[in-house]
C-alpha cells in the first residue's frame, strides 16, 4: 500500500496537469472567438472542448485524472451578414466561430478554481510531509 500522502500528491499533480490543458484550450478558444474562414467557402475556427477519464496508477493504486481527448464542438457556427468582409459568402453572411465568450469565461473560471484547489492539495501535502520528518528528527 502506498503513501496516503504521496497518493494524494499524486492525484493533484494529474488535476494540475489536467486543468492546464482545459485552460490553454479555453484561452486558444478565446483568442480564435472571432476567426472567420479564409475564403468565402471555408469554415471558421471551431470551438474545442476537453474530456477527461481516470485512469488507475498501478503501483500507487490511486485513481487519476487524464485528458481522455480534446475535441471538438459541433454546435453550428454564427452567421452574420457583413457583405464588404473577405470571408462572406454570394448571399453576404460570414460564419463565425461557435463560441460563446460567456461560456468560456466560466469554463475558465471553473479551471482556473479546480486548479487552485490542487494546488493547495498539493501545499496541503507538502506541510504534512515537513511536520511529519520534524516529528521523527524530535524523537
């Protein structure tokens, strides 16, 4: 049986890593929020999504997370007439990215909370393995 304590940093080091891919991935997603198609006939940026899974670390016997797969979100794009843009099609609209900057600022926020909650795990862990060594080194 492994550490309770390493277990745990264990397990919050793959939230860390986790989060930091939904993160980079809502930023990549805010920053392409209004690319629009090269030519009339291509698409826009489309917004991606993460999934995650558990995956059992075996010589710990601790349940992980991992990036199952970041994908994509089918929700159909945004049409909005603008004839004079380069991207817009015989009828004068442009599609615009499926992504809705309020779904992302929250999705961020969410990230952003369950990365912080690891990271005091993790600092958590880190006082409770100096306390235990200042124990031994006392007796």
């Amino acid at each position: 049986m492994a550490d309770p304590i390493i277990s745990a940093l264990k397990v919050a080091a793959s939230g860390l890593d986790a989060q930091s891919t939904r993160l980079r991935i809502v930023a990549e997603n805010m920053a392409n929020a209004q690319s629009t198609g090269r030519t009339p006939d291509a698409d826009p940026y489309q917004r991606k999504t993460v999934s995650f899974r558990t995956e059992l670390e075996h010589t710990t016997g601790t349940q992980e997370v991992r990036v199952a797969e970041v994908g994509t979100d089918s929700a159909p794009f945004v049409e909005q007439f603008d004839p004079s843009h380069p991207a817009a099609d015989a009828r004068g609209y442009v599609k615009y990215p499926n992504v809705n900057m309020v779904v992302e600022m929250a999705d961020m926020r969410e990230a952003n909370r369950s990365y912080e909650a690891n990271l005091q795990v993790i600092k958590q862990a880190r006082e409770m393995i100096a306390m235990t060594i200042d124990l031994l080194r006392n007796s």
